[in-house]
C-alpha cells in the first residue's frame, strides 16, 4: 500500500500537468474555434488542367425583342475544389498583362473585377463541394460582321471588319470598355476564394487570339495556366 502511494504521489504532478494542458487546449478551441476550423478545414481551389478551348456551339445572341443578332463563341475555365466544401466561391481578375514586342506590360485602364459563373450568371457559387469542378465564364468572341450590333466593338479599338475583340465576362461593363481585348497574347491574373477559405489562390492564364471567325472554334482562342 506504501508503495502504491508512492507511486501515485510521484505522478500527480504529471497527471495535474496533463489535466491542465487539456484544458487550455479545451479553452483554445472553444474561442478560436471558427479560425482553427478555416485553418485545418477549409477548401482547396484551383484551375483544372488547361488547356481551354471554346464551346463548340455558337450561342446566338438577341436584341430585347427576342430577335437573334449576332452569334458568340464562349471561352469557360473550370475550377475545382480538392478539400472541404467551398462557400460563397468567385473569381477575380486582379490585373491583364499584353506581349508586345515579346515582353508582357500591364494594360493599362484594366479595372479589376470578377468573372461569371456559367449557367449561373453570378459572381458568387454558394457552394462547391469537395472533389467537383465547376465552369466559369472566361469570355467570348463575336462574328466579326456582327460586332457592333452585339455590342463589342469600341472606337478606340480600330479593330479590321475581319478581327473581333476577345470580350470578358465581368461582373458588369466598364465605361472605359476595358472588358474588349484586342487581338493578342495576354495574361490574366486571377484570384480564387471563397467566403471560408484561408488565404485566395492565384493562378496565372494564358490567353491568346487573332480575332478571326474560323470554322474550327479551337483555332479562334486558347486559355492555358502558366
């Protein structure tokens, strides 16, 4: 019995020690339990695997009186989520870089904003579970003769009756018309976050067009991550 009581004294400090540590980390989770929970928890996006052609159908465009004007070939990049389900999830074009003369300068008059969700219509996804992709709307290109009545040309551009612009599917229409891209290679900074997500990730596409309206949608405009 002595020996037992030995033992039990000599391990009380530890098991007080144990006790105590328990229930700080108890404590701890209660009160930082929302951050710890982003923090080991929180969803994983990411561009799937480029690179990205148009839709092969040409979605026909109409005026308000439901008459068809003009037809567009639409660019989609999809994103997807490895880990916890994503909420409130949006896409956003931070800034737009152009080649010229084989070096990439910012494009100047670029006001950042976030793309649409295909189907949706949206900047936000309520919600991506984990292991799915969806599709958001990078942009699109217009028959060249029909690029005024549609709406993407712009003076300033003096693009060819031949060429159209490459124009992004913002959350809305900048006055400076800084969503029509002429022909080019561009590259797209992007952020992709959700409302739990710990941190946005970035990513960096690749856009390259002439502006032509060819038989072959895959020749008209390509979109590759860097």
């Amino acid at each position: 019995m002595d020996w037992l009581l030995c033992t039990l004294d000599k391990w009380q400090p530890l098991a007080i020690a144990i006790s105590a540590l328990a229930a700080f980390t108890l404590a701890v989770v209660a009160v930082y339990q929302d951050r710890l929970r982003i923090l080991f928890f929180s969803p994983k996006l990411d561009l799937t695997q480029g690179p990205f052609y148009p839709d092969a159908l040409h979605v026909p465009l109409y005026d308000g009186e439901n008459n068809i004007v003009a037809e567009a070939c639409y660019l989609q990049i999809r994103i997807k989520n490895e880990r916890a389900t994503a909420e409130k999830v949006e896409v956003f074009i931070e800034k737009i870089e152009r080649e010229v003369n084989g070096v990439f300068r910012a494009v100047e008059g670029f006001y950042p904003l976030n793309l649409k969700w295909r189907h949706y219509n949206t900047v936000f996804l309520d919600r991506l579970s984990p292991k799915t992709s969806r599709d958001c709307s990078l942009g699109r290109i217009v028959d060249p003769q029909k690029k005024k009545i549609a709406g993407d040309d712009y003076p300033s551009l003096n693009l060819p009756p031949d060429r159209s612009p490459f124009r992004l599917e913002l959350a809305t229409i900048p006055s400076t018309r800084s969503d029509l891209l002429q022909p080019g290679k561009y590259r797209l900074f992007l952020q992709m976050v959700a409302s739990n997500s710990r941190r946005p990730k970035r990513r960096i596409i690749e856009l390259e067009f002439t502006g032509e309206w060819l038989p072959d949608v895959k020749d008209m405009v390509v979109a590759k991550p860097l």
